[in-house]
C-alpha cells in the first residue's frame, strides 16, 4: 500500500507519542485539525494504525506479579499453507501476546505471559508442545526489561557535578 509523505509523517510522530495533543500534531504536519483526523480516519480504516497503547513497567508495581516467555518453536509446515496455519492456531491461546515468524534454526517465536514458572510450563507442555505441526520448543523466561520498542525502562542518572580539570 502506498501512503504519501504527509501520512508517513503522521505514522512517524504518533508511533513516538500516542498521545501528541491533536492541535500539537496538525502543525507538526502542516494540515488543518480537520485534515488530521481525516488522516488519522483513514490510516485506521486502512488497519494501517492498529492500535494505541501504553507501555507499563510492570516491574515498578508491587501488586503485580507475572512471568513472560519467549518461547523459540520448530514445526512442520503443510502443504499449501506454510507456516501460517500453525501461526493461527498458536495465536488463539489466550497466553500468547506474540507470534513471528523467524529465519534460523527455529521458524516462530512466540511470546506469552502467566501468573508464575509453572503456568508457563504447562501451557508449554498441554497446549503448544501437543499441536501436530510443533516439533520442538525452547523456552526464555524474561528475567529483567532494559529496552523495549525502543522505551529504556531505567535511564541512569545525570552526573550532574561540576568538571574541575587542574
């Protein structure tokens, strides 16, 4: 699909700031609030936008506890389908947030969320390991988050003293 140069920017300033006041965003672009929303209309017609969203570090709230996996997955694709088959039927489970499919050794990665070690585990054992296509999983549990989609959840501190040089 082809979006012009306008559109790209709208993509590229929203996919910073998701909430950029709207009058803010219009002069960024050159267009009218009118024109704008027009825009913003469209790309999410187009399921161009997917979706706005918040990234929490979770890690800061002691009320919530949860584990996160990336789970490395070789399968056999069918015929006719390739890999996507599979995919969908992975990414129905109410655990899975993600699914790529990947180059190397291993063909899709899935990322999921549970309450503990444990509820990964059999999710990984009842449900993704006894999928026909699925011959072999490895799974990464996600100890610490430094970056993600380009966030860096801990920014060191400024030195903020004063450089004396003899």
């Amino acid at each position: 699909m082809h979006l012009n140069t306008i559109e790209i920017q709208v993509l590229q300033l929203i996919e910073k700031n998701g909430r950029i006041d709207i009058n803010d965003l219009a002069k960024m672009t050159d267009l009218s609030v009118d024109e704008l929303e027009g825009t913003l209309k469209k790309l999410e017609e187009m399921k161009v936008i997917v979706r706005y969203m918040t990234i929490i570090d979770w890690a800061k709230v002691d009320e919530h506890q949860g584990v996160t996996a990336m789970i490395d997955v070789k399968v056999q694709p069918k015929r006719g389908v390739g890999f996507d088959e599979v995919a969908k039927r992975i990414y129905r489970f109410k655990e899975v947030q993600s699914v790529y499919l990947m180059s190397g050794v291993y063909d899709l990665s899935v990322t999921i969320q549970g309450k503990s070690m444990n509820e990964i585990a059999s999710f990984v054992s009842e449900k993704l390991s006894t999928l026909d296509s699925v011959l072999s999983t490895t799974t990464h549990f996600i100890l610490k988050k430094y970056k993600h989609d380009g966030i860096i959840f801990e920014q060191p501190e400024e030195d903020k003293r004063i450089v004396v040089s003899p």
